[in-house]
C-alpha cells in the first residue's frame, strides 16, 4: 500500500522537508488547546482564554496570506525564518503573563503578536508542486500525503499538548509547542535543495483572490472552516452533558483517524477525473457522512455508535482538502501559488472560528446533540458553493 508514497518520497530532499514540516505542523496542533489549558488554569476564565485563542487565530488568517506573498517574491528560506523567530518573543511573554497576573488585554496583545507562523503545509505543498510539477499523478498522490500528516498531527498534537499541560505544568505544552514550530521551520528552511525558485511577479501583480475560482474556493473551504469548528465544540459538549467530557478527545481523534485513513487510501487512486470534479464527490460525500453523527446523538444511540460515526464522517474530509488544495496548485501561476495556499488556508480559519462560536451557541440554547446539525449544514453550504462556481474551477489555459 505505501510503495507509492515511497516513490514519492524518493526524489532527493523531500524527505528531509517532509518530516522538517511535520515537526512545525505537529505544534500547531497543540497550540490551540495548550493555549486554552494555559490561560484558563492561570486565570480561572474558558472565556478569556477562548477569546485570547479565537484573537490568535484571526490574527493568523490576517498575516498568514500577507507572509505567503513575501514568500512568493523572495523565497522561502529568507522569510520563514524570521517570520518563525519573530514569534518567540510574544509567545514567552504570553507565558509570563498568564503567570504573573498581568492585564488581560496584555494576553490578546502578545498572542496576536504570536501569529507570525508561516504556512509550512502550503511552502512544502509549494515544493511537491515543483518537484512534481509534470507528473500529476505523483503530485495528487504528495498532496495526500500532506493531508494525512496534517490529519495525524491534529490527532497527536491535542493529545501531547494536554499530557504536558496537565502532567507537568500549565506552561509545558505551550512551550513545548513554541520550541517544535520554531525549531520545525528552522529545519524546514535549511533544506535548501527542493525550495522552488523565485519567479518575480510583474510590477503591479495582481492579488490571488482575482482569480474566480480561488474565491470559490475560499468559500467553500470557509463553509468546511465552520464543520471544524462547529464538530469539535459539539462533540465537546454532547460529551459533558452526558457526564463522559474526558472522551471527547478521543471521538474527535477518530475524526482525524478517520480523514488520515481516507487521504492515504485516496492518493493510491489514479486521478481520472479533473480536479473540480474530485472536489464536488469529495464535500457531496463529507455533506453525506456527516448525517451519521447527527443521526447517533438526536437518537440517543449511545458513545459507540457516535464514535463510529465520527470515524466515517472523517472519511470525506481528505478527498475535499486535497482536492481543493489541488486546485488551488492548478488556478494560480507558481509565482502566486504560496499566497494563494495561505488565503485558502485563512478561509479555513475563519470558518473554524464561526464554526465554535454558532456550534457553542447551539450547544448552550438546545437539547444535548441537536448542535450536530451545525457541521451538517455548514458541509451542505460548501457543497452548494461549489456547485455554484464549478464552472470557474478550471485550469486556465
């Protein structure tokens, strides 16, 4: 089964950024809930530190494309760099001020100013493009990949960061995720032979999202953004109002299960059909897979069945990420293409914060599991967006 991912990696260098990548990815998935068990066991607040995190995240969504665009005029080494270690100052002081009691608004300032991280998984995407840049079958098959690390890192990263917040001390797992990222895009940047070459934008360039079908790509990844965002709340809740909250983590690790199972089994598959066409089966079948969760807490069918459900509503989410971050290699010229990720990416942040705040608010005003309805409809309106715009999801000549 992995033969071919082995041949993938076969080119020189991509194993050494791959597992570089995956070590700076690995901390953006404890950042969140290191942050959230920081602040609230320092300060005794889930809603000052959910409105500290939501604050980093919006900042993320904001410089994220802007850092993406330095990276298309000047590289990727020469702006990731800085860009990482610009954000270890913020996040020790984000530490110390949790702990010393400081002003609450110093929080949201450091942590906004923590933000500076660049998109690896856009500049290693960025790579497998122009490693691959002839071979589409070999790009499809790095693009999965891609998202199964992605998956697995949200599967782990949670799980490391409570182990080190709780075990050791509240500051453990924030640190710990500091020291990962920065180190991790330290060691990412240094693999200098598969860092695809600069191609000078023309003077007065025009931003990505003049492309029609990046913004419908961005919608549609906003409206997937909001079934993150929405799944996670709901399944934390569902579990507290039951008296069982300490396996939530575990029913949402099934969901990345579930999705880092589907990517790897979906880049073995031959791409026959254009990518638009992937991306429509892809959110059609997410759309789909997400009635079962719903179905098993409105039902009262019990933590088992939810947990397989959540394990098959996982399996549309790898086709519909690595579909659409297909697409957005195919929409963009390669001097455009690590602004154009981190837009699509930024899209997915935002929506994952409408996503927390519509599913908490459902979760606090209705009867235990209705909030699952919230992911369903959020995967319904990206499927109808991009139904709306496939027309515009072509490959430019």
């Amino acid at each position: 089964m992995f033969a071919p991912y082995r041949r993938v990696l076969s080119a020189p260098g991509s194993l050494a950024f791959t597992l570089a990548g995956l070590l700076a990815r690995l901390a953006g998935g404890m950042t969140g809930v290191a942050t959230l068990v920081l602040i609230a066991d320092r300060r005794g607040s889930y809603a000052l530190a959910g409105a500290v995190s939501a604050t980093g995240v919006i900042a993320s969504a904001v410089g994220m494309p802007l850092l993406g665009r330095l990276v298309d005029r000047h590289g990727q080494a020469r702006v990731a760099v800085p860009a990482a270690l610009a954000g270890v100052a913020p996040l020790l002081g984000l530490v110390l001020c949790a702990r010393t009691g400081a002003p609450d608004w110093t929080l949201f300032v450091c942590w906004a100013a923590a933000a500076t991280a660049p998109n690896v998984g856009g500049m290693a995407r960025a790579r497998w493009a122009h490693l691959y840049r002839d071979d589409e079958t070999a790009r499809h098959r790095a693009n999965s990949l891609e998202q199964a690390l992605d998956e697995l890192c949200f599967m782990t990263g949670p799980v490391l960061a409570m182990l080190l917040s709780t075990g050791i001390a509240p500051e453990a797992g924030l640190l710990t995720a500091g020291a990962l990222g920065t180190g991790g895009v330290l060691l990412f940047a240094a693999q200098r032979s598969t860092e695809p070459p600069v191609r000078p934008a023309p003077a007065g360039g025009r931003t990505p999202l003049r492309s029609a079908g990046l913004r419908v790509l961005v919608l549609t990844f906003l409206a997937t953004g909001v079934v993150f965002g929405s799944l996670e709340v709901t399944t934390v809740a569902y579990t507290d109002a039951l008296g069982r909250k300490p396996l939530a983590g575990v029913l949402l690790a099934l969901v990345a299960a579930g999705s880092c199972a589907c990517g790897l089994a979906f880049g073995l598959v031959r791409p026959r059909r254009p990518a638009a066409a992937r991306l429509l089966a892809g959110v059609a079948a997410m759309a789909g897979l997400l009635l079962l969760p719903a179905a098993a807490a409105l039902t009262g069918a019990g933590l088992a069945v939810l947990a397989v459900a959540l394990l098959a509503a996982g399996c549309g989410t790898a086709p519909t990420m690595v579909s659409g971050m297909t697409l957005v290699q195919e929409l963009l010229p390669r001097r455009r293409i690590n602004e154009g990720m981190a837009v699509a990416v930024s899209g997915i942040l935002v929506g994952i914060s409408l996503g927390a705040a519509l599913g908490g608010a459902v979760a606090e005003r209705t009867a235990p599991g209705t909030g699952y309805w919230v992911p369903v409809t959020g995967a319904a309106l990206a499927l109808l967006t991009a139904t709306a715009g496939r027309r515009r999801l072509h490959r430019p000549a």
